[in-house]
C-alpha cells in the first residue's frame, strides 16, 4: 500500500502553490509594466519601484487564475498617478534646478530623437499620456484603455486623437 502512493506520488505532477504562480507572473510581465510605468513617470528607478510595490501589495491578495494583467497594468497606472502627484507636491515646495541633465548611462542608451519624444510625451497633459501610452504602447483596445482609466470609449478616442495632434506639434515645433 505504501509502495502504491509514493509511486502515485510520484508520478503525479507538481502542483505550484500561489507564491510560484506569482513569481511566474511577475517573471512574464514585469518588463513591460517597468517599460509602461517608464512612459508614465520618466525614469527607469521610479517606473521599477512602482512595478515592485504593485507586486509586494499583490502578494497577500494573489488569486491564481482570477488576477489578470489588465488588473495590474491598471494598478500600475494607479501607481504610477501617486508617484506623479507626490512629485508635483514636491516641486511646488522646491525651487527649480536649472541644468539637470540625465546620468551618463542614460544618454548612451536613449538616443536624441527617442529623448525628444519622451520630452514631448511628458508635456503632454496626463491623461491624454495615459492613453496615447497605453494605446500606443501596449496596444490595448479602446474597451480595455476605457476600463483602466475608467471613462468611456469614446472618451478614450477623443483624448487619444487630441494628444497624437499635441504630440506631433510638439515635435514639430522642436524641429
């Protein structure tokens, strides 16, 4: 009998508990919520703090199979929202620096027109970053970008033609 159920045991497939499932997940999208929370707050540090606090907070309500990626890009977004406003609070309290300038690394890695258009895509208004990102980016649907940011699809298509328009003038202008 006891021969039987460790042959059983055995032969049976490994059943990964929640944490590996999690670490799993984390493993398949971390870098493309790092590379969407980029785009939203402007660096590398920040856009990766963001991705880890979503995943630490994740872990004690982890459901395998219920939780999905547009569940966590949308917290990421939120993230990102909260990283963005503690900013602004700060800048407000601070007087303005002239002449800072990205680290070295940085500069070997991004080339002058991509710097350009993350410069344009900054000033932006929000939301419309928001959505030109998340549609450009991650090439989500109106429905899904509608979901994320809660407003409504056409809402989504209405602010993702005004900030391609303001983008592309902005670029132009910088010409």
């Amino acid at each position: 009998m006891d021969s039987e159920i460790l042959r059983l045991a055995k032969s049976a497939p490994p059943v990964a508990s929640p944490d590996a499932e999690l670490v799993a997940f984390y493993r398949q999208h971390r870098l493309s919520l790092v590379r969407f929370a980029v785009l939203l707050v402007g660096d590398q540090e920040t856009a990766e703090d963001v991705v880890q606090d979503v995943f630490a907070r994740l872990h004690s309500m982890w459901r395998p199979g219920v939780t999905t990626i547009a569940y966590v890009r949308t917290c990421v977004l939120n993230g990102s929202r909260s990283v963005l406003r503690r900013r602004a609070v700060a800048l407000r309290r601070v007087e303005p620096v002239a002449g800072l300038a990205d680290s070295a690394e940085t500069a070997a890695l991004i080339g002058e027109s991509r710097r350009e258009v993350l410069r344009a895509l900054a000033r932006l208004p929000r939301r419309q970053r928001e959505a030109l990102v998340m549609r450009h980016y991650l090439d989500l649907s109106d429905a899904e970008i509608a979901e994320a940011m809660r407003v409504r699809q056409s809402t989504v298509r209405s602010m993702t033609a005004r900030a391609l328009a303001r983008l592309l003038r902005e670029l132009e202008d910088n010409a």
